[in-house]
C-alpha cells in the first residue's frame, strides 16, 4: 500500500505539473483580482487541509487495527473495534463530502471568474476552456487517489474482522445460522458494496469533475 500511495502521488504531481492550474492572465484586470483569487486560493487549501489529512490518517490506523483484530477476537472484546470501524466509515464519507464539495465550488468560482474576464475583453484563446475542465479532472483524479485506497483498506480490515469472528468451517459445509451471521455482520457495517454506495461514491468522487462541466457551460463559449 505504501508503495502504491507513493507512486501514485508522484503521478499526481506529475499532472499538476503538466496540466495544473495557472493564472489565468498574467495582468489581471478586475478590482483586486489577484489579490481576492490568491486570499480564495488560500481560505480553501487551509479549509481542505483537514479532510485530506483525514483520509490519510484513516489508512494509518486501520493499519494499526489489522494487528489488534486476532487479539480483540481471542479476548473476546470485539465490540469497541466494531465501534471504531463505524466511526472511522462515517468520518471518511465527511472527509469525502468536505473534499468534492469544495474543489466542486472552485471550480465553479474560476468558471464564474472567466466569465467576468471574457466580459472584460479578454481574449478566450487567453482563457481555454479546455485548461478549466483538465483544473476540475486533475482535483478529480486527486479525490479518487485519496479516497478509494482508504476505503478499500477499510473494507479489507472489516472483512478480516468477519472471518476471524465466522471463519470458513474445516469441512466446507457451513450451516445456515454460519450465513445468517456474515449477513449479520456485513448488515452491522454496511461492509457489502450496494449499488447505491457505488454510485454515492461514484457522485462524491466525480463532483469536481461535473463541477468544472458546469463552470464551462457558465462561463460562455469560446
């Protein structure tokens, strides 16, 4: 997972490198233009600075829970680990929701923003939408490369609770009341991918990306 997360990240400053967010004009004309979009720039990387560090801090302690799992399960104290996997859910989809939502209004504000520099008379081969709609993709694969990791280490952890607590019998052969209790247990922690978390994901991860569809389409034609 290290690895992974470390070549992802070198991916993504590769992008951001490449086909990242830069100023919109080199002189810009409106009232303190630079001046409001730099304080905005600001306000929300101090703002989204909680909900990335989150999803980051989740991944660490399911690592740390992945080695109390066998000892929770032979002391029989498996309740306060059920708890905090509830919890550790409930955060990641706060953090999910803080994350798109305020890329999602970014976008939204330097759509707004070309929009008044197009009425101002600034050239649109100045301000290419293509360069507005690679901003909202780039923060799109940004989201997907913080979240999906951490909800799948999340998953994976909450499943190995599962089988330590119903292991597969020797025989092969589980009794019905064996199934009744991995439902249960899936029930419990939401654990099973429904097709409505597919797509509640799906909507959070892809929001900056419709975002920034929205902002293009605002901010007039070339």
């Amino acid at each position: 997972m290290t690895t992974f997360m470390g070549l992802a990240w070198l991916a993504f400053g590769v992008l951001i490198a490449a086909f990242g967010p830069h100023a919109l004009v080199e002189d810009n004309p409106l009232w303190l233009g630079t001046a409001r979009f730099l304080f905005l720039n600001t306000l929300t990387w101090i703002y989204i600075t909680p909900a990335f560090a989150g999803l980051l801090l989740v991944q660490q302690r399911l690592s740390v829970l992945a080695e109390d799992i066998a000892s929770a399960v032979d002391d029989g104290k498996v309740g306060p680990l059920i708890v905090e996997f509830l919890w550790l859910q409930a955060a990641m989809r706060r953090f999910l929701l803080a994350f798109a939502t305020v890329i999602t209004g970014g976008v939204l504000a330097l759509g707004l923003l070309r929009g008044a520099l197009l009425a101002h008379g600034t050239p649109a081969s100045d301000l290419p939408v293509l360069r507005l709609l690679t901003y909202g993709g780039v923060f799109t694969v940004t989201t997907a490369l913080i979240f999906v990791p951490a909800y799948t280490a999340w998953q994976g952890r909450v499943f190995e609770l599962r089988d330590a607590l119903h292991p597969i019998p020797e025989d092969g052969r589980p009794a019905p009341e064996w199934f009744e209790a991995r439902d249960s247990f899936d029930t419990l922690l939401a654990a099973r991918v429904s097709a409505g978390r597919v797509l509640t994901a799906a909507f959070g991860v892809l929001a900056p990306l419709a975002g920034s569809v929205v902002s293009a389409l605002l901010s007039g034609s070339n």
